[in-house]
C-alpha cells in the first residue's frame, strides 16, 4: 500500500482532526460526525470528448465508487444483509457514541491542470476535511494539498512516483504500478519459445505509461540476464491524437509495427477500448502469439465477447476482480457481494476502479 511507512503520522493526523470534531459535536450535543469528503473528478465521459476523455479515462468510475460507499455508510443499518456492519461509530474520551456521516461532494471540470487546480484549492476553501486523489493530476493536486495540510487518499494506481516524494499529508492504496507486467513478462522469458518482445502504450494518462516504461526496464535489465534469447525488438508509444489522425490506426500503425518487429509476445498499456481494438486489429491481421498481455480491457466480460477466439493467450493484472477468493470485510462482504451491491444501484457490473475507490473511502471510516 503506497504510503505505508507513514501510517503513524496518518493515525496522529486522523486522531488530532477525530478530537477536534468531537469537542464541537459534544458541544452542540448532536449524535453524528460528518466528514467533509472532496474531489476533483472531471465530467462523466459523456460529456468529455476527444482527447480529454482519453486523458481523464476512468474518473466517472472513481466517483461512482466513492458514492457507494458514501449512501451505504449515510443509509446503512448497524447489521445489514448478511450481518454486515453498515453503520460506524466512534467513541469520544467521555464515553459517547457518535454516528460516522460522510458528506461528500464531487467538484467536475473539463480535463484541464490549471481548472482542476483551481477546483481542489475550491475544495479546501469550501472545509473538505479530507481529499480523494486524481491520480490524472497528482503530482500538482499534492503539492496543493500538502502545503494546505489537507489529506488527500488515492484510491488508484500510477502514483508510485508520487510517494517516492514522502509527502506527510499523501497516501495512497493500491501496490506499485510497476509490478503490474512483471509476472506476466517474467513467465514469457521462462516459457523458453518466446524470444521477441514487442511493447506499445498511450502517453495520454500516467497508469498506461509507468506500467509499460517498468516493462520495458524488466525486460531489457533483469529478463535480459535470466533469458539471454529473450530480446525487446520494438517499441511504439503514441497519443490519442496520433491515434485519431491516422486511419485505423490500430490496424494500420499497430499491428503492422508488431508483423514488421517479427515479435511473437506484446506487452500493451492502454484503456479499455483501445485494447479491445487492438486485440481486433491482431485478429484481422490473424496474429497468433504466443502471448499477449493487455492492461484493462481483459478484465471486462465483453472484451471476449468482441474479439472471440482472438482472445486465448492474452494476460492481464488486476487490483481487484468480482471472482476472487479469501476476501472479505464486514461492510460490503465478498467481491461477490460487493458486485451484487454495486450491480443493483447502477445497473452494471463493476470493474476495478469502481472498487479500490469504494474500498478507499470505506478505509477512511475505519481509520
């Protein structure tokens, strides 16, 4: 968990703001502590268009996490379904009890640094006590909110850079970025037919750079020496404008580069959509390798619903996944559970940003 080796000074800076609301609740004689949760989100993808929805990808699903938690925690009762404990208290030094509310309010802006700026320092001012991260504009949205002594919490991934700076008011959930490729890569070098690498990636959001960038270093560092044969022959990074200003670029720019490299395993890091086109492209072009790992778009039912049998071979990393075993927490239950909650309120399955922000805010409780 990024920021871990500061959990003391989370703790004195959560227990020092904890006092603080309990000496002005008791002394309004009220039941409940209401936190202030901010964050800067931008516009749901239906109103973001061309560029700014391939720089800002995943954000509606950021704050359609968060809410989850937020209206079961303001709505629960203390044993829900299954004897799931959806209401919190804390106990102040007198002994009372005091309901844990969280008010939670998402400030929108187009995929912009300077307007999303201006929207944290809008946050802040307004009294968020706390700040759910952008990991899109991280490194500036930090600064602000450190040098404001405000705790800001990221739910996601791409950040590790973030918190090599040691800021005392950041921290972050997820594991490093960087490992996301290693194994799948590590297993390539190890199957011993595999000996031509190819690697692609978008520069449009971070996750998608650092996740290949660390590929890359693997594979021409450690992988180099365990597997001499194993070799990178090519690499192709790109934007979203190179990919809307070159006819089926996908097919035309992407796949030709790996039929010209002579690769027989891609590593690829992208969002959702271009890694369904891609696997597309392959299957056109009938590239069989040997592997493929794809970041996102496997995670998702219908990424083997559109390619078909293009899909065998291909890997992918996750954070969190519906199927996943020995795991569970008192407020949501299972991975199962936790989709057949998010499943019912918005009518779609969840994928894993929507749980690592719902789990993110839900820490933030029990902290």
């Amino acid at each position: 968990m990024g920021g871990a080796c500061k959990c003391k000074q989370l703790a004195l800076y959560l227990g020092w703001l904890v006092a603080f609301l309990l000496a002005y609740v008791s002394q309004a004689d009220e039941p409940t502590l209401v936190f202030n949760l901010g964050t800067v989100l931008q516009m749901d993808s239906s109103l973001a268009v061309g560029e700014q929805a391939a720089r800002c990808v995943g954000t509606e699903m950021m704050a359609r996490g968060h809410r989850l938690t937020v209206d079961r925690l303001n709505e629960g009762n203390r044993h829900g379904q299954g004897g799931h404990v959806t209401r919190l208290y804390i106990q102040s030094a007198q002994g009372k009890q005091h309901r844990i509310l969280f008010n939670y309010t998402r400030y929108q802006a187009p995929c912009d640094e300077g307007e999303h700026n201006a929207h944290v320092e809008q946050a802040i001012t307004e009294g968020a006590h706390f700040l759910l991260g952008n990991t899109h504009f991280a490194f500036s949205e930090a600064a602000i909110a450190n040098k404001a002594q405000r705790l800001v919490y990221h739910c996601c991934s791409d950040t590790d850079e973030l918190f090599d700076l040691d800021y005392k008011y950041v921290y972050g959930m997820t594991g490093s970025v960087q490992k996301d490729t290693r194994q799948a890569l590590t297993s390539m070098a190890l199957e011993g037919s595999i000996s031509k690498l190819f690697v692609y990636y978008t520069e449009d959001f971070r996750y998608a750079t650092v996740a290949c960038m660390a590929a890359i270093e693997h594979a021409t560092t450690f992988l180099s020496q365990l597997n001499a044969d194993f070799k990178l022959v090519s690499v192709l990074k790109y934007s979203f404008q190179n990919v809307s200003s070159v006819a089926n670029f996908y097919d035309s720019v992407l796949a030709e580069e790996v039929v010209r490299s002579g690769a027989d395993a891609v590593v690829g890091c992208d969002s959702k959509d271009a890694g369904i086109q891609t696997a597309k492209a392959f299957g056109r072009r009938a590239l069989y390798l040997k592997s493929t790992f794809i970041t996102w778009a496997p995670l998702y039912p219908d990424f083997v619903e559109a390619v078909g049998p293009y899909a065998e071979h291909t890997l992918t990393a996750t954070h969190w996944h519906p199927s996943a075993r020995g795991l569970a927490d008192p407020f949501f239950g299972t991975p199962m559970e936790y989709a057949a909650v998010y499943q019912k309120a918005h009518g779609s399955p969840p994928d894993v940003l929507n749980a690592l922000a719902s789990v993110t805010v839900l820490s933030l409780a029990w902290a």
